[in-house]
C-alpha cells in the first residue's frame, strides 16, 4: 500500500488505510485497547474511526469484504446487490461500513470501501490454497480435500488487488453530495476447490 500512502503525503493529507493505516497517526495505546476490546467488528471500527477523526485523518480506505453478500450465487457481485451476511465476520463488516459511511456524512470525512473476493498472495496465512500446501508438504502423494470438493469462490491476486485500489483512490472522486463509495474488487469468475487441487 507503499503507493497509496505516498499519494496522500503528496496531497499534504492524512489518510487512514483500515486495518493497518493508523500506525503512526493514532498512538499505540488507543489501537491496543480498541483491537483487544471484547467488541465486535463494528464497536472496534467505531473506536477507530473516532480515533482517526480526532487526529485529522479526512480520507478513509477500508477493506470490507464479499463476504456481506452472503451465499448469492449472482456474479459478478454488483454494488448495488443487497447484503445477506452469513457470519458474524460478514455482519461486521457491513456495520463498520455503516460505521465510516455515517462518519462521512456527519463529519465531512471521504471514504473508498473495498469489498473484496479472495485475495491470494504469497503472505496467504489461511484458506484452501494454504491449506493444500500444508497438507502437500505433509504427504505428497495424497490430497485430501473436504467435503464434495464442489464449493467454488472468487479468486484474485493481492497485486491486482491493490492495483485496483489505488486507480478508485486516484480516480474515483468524492464530495460532499457524494462522501462514500463502495467498489467490489475480484473477478467476474469463480474456481472449484477441486480444480485448485489438480
């Protein structure tokens, strides 16, 4: 996110990127206490939020996540498709956003809300992919794979990720009529677990 972070130091601008963009604008303490607090994601964004404002911090990147859509089987996933969480993950997702999109219209605040499909990259600490690798170097000869193998998610790479990110904060205007801007980021398709495993 080294290109985004310079785009808002040359525009003389804080910016805060969620969930890693407060170290050094917030102190350690206050991010301590909100992200050990016993809240949800939506009382801890809350906390983060407040604690950005208070700082100066004007722009907003937040990392949401497809997941809000729940197990609608619609692609591609289009903004304007109505959230169905199916996890508590999900439920705070949607709430942090609420969270931010209300900071946005009561305080002047712009925001760029990313809901992500699946993002691999070579830092991957959990999900299929991870999880084969661990079992390949566990036994090389055998693949388990769980359950019917059918299941099948949106798969991007974590460089297109931030690509795309970084094109919606350049181009993607905000203002006062309009402080908030939801964008999907994934593909337009989706890959079995199966095909994975092959």
């Amino acid at each position: 996110l080294r290109e985004m972070s310079d785009l808002a130091k040359d525009s003389g601008a804080q910016l805060l990127l969620c969930s890693d963009g407060l170290h050094g604008v917030v102190s350690e303490r206050v991010l301590e206490s909100a992200l050990a607090s016993n809240g949800g994601l939506d009382e801890k964004c809350s906390t983060l939020i407040q604690a950005a404002r208070d700082a100066g911090v004007q722009r907003v990147v937040f990392a949401s996540s497809a997941a809000i859509y729940g197990n609608d089987p619609a692609l591609p996933k289009r903004e304007n498709l109505r959230p169905q969480p199916a996890s508590p993950y999900a439920a705070g997702k949607i709430s942090s956003e609420a969270f931010i999109a209300c900071y946005c219209n009561l305080y002047g605040l712009r925001a760029w809300m990313f809901r992500f499909g699946n993002v691999l990259g070579a830092r991957m600490t959990h999900g299929v992919i991870f999880d084969f690798i661990n079992k390949l170097r566990k036994n090389p000869d055998e693949l388990l794979i769980l359950g019917d193998g059918t299941q099948s998610k949106n798969y991007f790479l974590v460089e297109d990720c931030i690509g795309g990110m970084s094109w919606a904060f350049q181009h993607v205007k905000l203002d006062e009529q309009k402080p908030v801007e939801l964008l999907n980021l994934g593909t337009t398709t989706t890959t079995r677990v199966t095909e994975i495993g092959r």
